[in-house]
C-alpha cells in the first residue's frame, strides 16, 4: 500500500510525468535505431537480383498489410484491457501509444515496448498500477492464444491425425476459452482475446503468402497450407517467451526452419523466413508511422480519458 501510494504521488509529479514522457518516446526512437540495424542486417543476406518489380509489390503489399493489421487489431486488444482494469480512453489514444512504443521491442531485452508503454501512460495521467496489469495480460493472453495454434501443426507430425479433425479441435478449444473467459472473468477480456487471435492468424498467412511467392509453382510437399501458417505462429510464440532476444531474433527463425524445412525446400524455406522477418520489421515501422500520423492529426486526443 505504501509502494503504491508513493508511485501515485509520483505519476501526478508534473516533473515526472515530463521525465517519463521523454524517456517512453527515447525508447520509441531508440528502437528505429535498432530497425535500422536489423533491416541492413537482414538485407545483405537476400539476393535481389532474382525478384521482379511485381514481386517487390507484393512483397511491399504484404508488409503494408501486416501494419495496417497490426495498427488495428493490437490496440484494440489492448484497449478492452485497458476498460476491463477500469481505464477509459479513446481507441485514437490506444493505438497511438501502442504504436508509438511499438518499435522498442527491438532493443535488446524485449521488454523496452512495455516499459515504453508504461512510461507514456503514467505520464498521461493513467494510473499506474492498472496501467501495468493490462500490459502484463496483454502480453500472457496474446501468448496464449498462440498456443492454440500448435494444435494446427499436429497433423504434420502424429500420424492419423487429420487436419479437418484438428481444424475441429482448435476451434472447438479456442470457442470453449473464449466463452469461459467471458463467463467467469471478462467480456472486454475476450474481445481482446478474439482480436489476439485474428492477429495472430494474418500474420502466419502473411507468411504463406511469402512462401507461396518464391514458389511459383507450388509448395507441392503435402504439407498443409494451415501448418504453415501455425507453425510461423508456434515459432512467434517461442520467440516471445524467450527472454532477452528483441522481438524473437534469430529463436524464431531456428523454430521455423526446425518445423518446416522437411517439407519445404531448403532454399525457398531460408529465402521466406529472411523476407518474412524482414516484412514484419517493415509492418512495425509502417504500424509506427501510422500513429505518428494519427500524433499529428489528432493532437487533441493525445491524452484524452473519456468517462
């Protein structure tokens, strides 16, 4: 009680508030210097003399894609959180600052987006404590609704088990956890939970899409076109749980190609999980962008708490 009483004290601190601005939108910018680094990175390992205009587009079209549902489909989760924890601010406001701090999750440690999030709420005038708790569920609800996904990728290693029967099982589990949660818990918790898991659907068909595009001719392995899509989600999850490693560098990367490179040729698997880092690094600076735009337009709904 004392602890919180003093961080209150803090958080209406005018001086603070000011610190912990500055300090939430350093780690903004401080996470571009990282996306720079990473985009260099990762360039030099493709060959791009091999791609077209039209396959540049696409490419582009995907990343544009990822970030326009990222923008969206994120803050919402987060914003019915943040109602759930008795916090009300406009959906504007949500999606600037979880974008705004998305970035940081480059820096190593992968914890920077959050502490960048916290920062720019408490010096909004939001509690603190409350603030912290949507934070923290919503980093664990997203990761478990990730989980589900491995159910997906079953029928690519138990023999007997079909991936009509698993497409059964996930959706019967997922509506099960979603109805419990929004019986005995919350149902701004499960709206936030359904919008997780949209997210995290589009983002493993954004790679089967990449993958489909350096194999013009087809996959033509036997592999389900839904196990790569959640295997691309298993090896998300994997790489957020793995402490230290910014925006699952490199753990990722390894889950991919451990889950995949049986059916997909190695090359093709190597080149998609390179561009597929690579549009998800350029989604998250167009997610960004996207609410530094919005920062701009809307300056009277920075910091707005509706009642």
């Amino acid at each position: 009680m004392v602890f919180l009483n003093y961080f209150k004290k803090l958080a209406n601190n005018a001086n603070v508030k000011r610190y912990l601005s500055w300090a939430g939108m350093g780690l903004g910018v401080l996470g571009v210097v990282f996306i720079v680094i990473k985009l260099k990175q990762y360039g030099g390992q493709v060959d791009l003399s091999q791609f077209t205009v039209l396959n540049w587009l696409a490419f582009l079209g995907l990343a544009l894609l990822y970030g326009v549902i990222s923008w969206i489909l994120l803050p919402v989760a987060w914003n019915n959180l943040l109602k759930h924890f008795g916090i009300s601010v406009s959906l504007v406001w949500a999606m600037r600052t979880y974008g705004l701090s998305q970035l940081a999750k480059y820096v190593p440690g992968n914890v920077f987006h959050l502490a960048s999030r916290q920062a720019i709420g408490v010096s909004a005038g939001l509690p603190g404590w409350p603030l912290a708790k949507s934070t923290f569920w919503d980093l664990v609800l997203e990761a478990i609704s990730g989980v589900f996904f491995g159910i997906l990728i079953l029928p690519s290693f138990v023999p007997g088990f079909s991936a009509l029967f698993a497409i059964i099982v996930f959706v019967i589990a997922l509506l099960g956890y979603i109805w419990a949660v929004a019986h005995w818990w919350s149902r701004q918790v499960s709206y936030a939970i359904c919008a997780y898991t949209l997210f995290l659907a589009f983002t493993g068909i954004v790679f089967v899409l990449v993958t489909l595009l350096l194999t013009p001719s087809g996959l033509g392995t036997g592999l389900p076109i839904v196990s790569i899509c959640s295997a691309y989600v298993v090896a998300w999850l994997v790489g957020l749980v793995t402490p230290g490693a910014p925006a699952g560098a490199g753990v990722r990367e390894l889950v991919l190609y451990a889950l995949l490179h049986l059916w997909i040729p190695q090359t093709e698997l190597l080149l998609a999980i390179v561009l597929g880092r690579i549009l998800t690094i350029v989604g998250d600076v167009v997610f960004y962008s996207l609410s530094l735009v919005m920062n701009r337009l809307w300056p009277g709904e920075r910091f707005r708490i509706e009642p």
